[in-house]
C-alpha cells in the first residue's frame, strides 16, 4: 500500500492520475531500445565504418606483444 500511496502523492503533485502514470510507464517502456537491439545496432555502425580486411594485415606476434624479438 505504500507503494500505491506514495504513486497517488506524485500524480497529485503531476496534476494527474496513477493510471495516466501507468499508463505513460508501460509506454515508455515499449518505446526504449533493449539492450540486444543495441548492441546489434552498434554492431551494425561498427561493420558498416569497416572499408576493407585482408588477413595480410595482422601485425606479427612481437609487435603484438610488445617484444623485440631475439637476435
């Protein structure tokens, strides 16, 4: 009950009712971009800014690992 009360407090302080809270609750809520969706969206830019790949293009195992190589 002190959830509902505490709901009616600031309805009343919105000039409006719990239901229209509710109700604009669940709206935004549908509207929000889960998480997946934002993550595959990202995904999508991240793909999408790569020009070109050629497996030629790794660096070598020193330079990946910071090491000189022994001579």
């Amino acid at each position: 009950m002190e959830v509902y009360r505490r709901a009616r407090i600031k309805a009343a302080e919105n000039d409006t009712s719990v239901s229209a809270l509710v109700r604009e609750f669940l709206m935004n809520l549908g509207e929000k971009e889960s998480d997946y969706e934002r993550r595959q969206r990202m995904q999508k830019e991240v793909l999408g800014s790569i020009k070109k790949f050629r497996a030629g293009d790794r660096l070598k195992r020193d330079a990946i690992h910071d090491r000189n190589a022994l001579r």
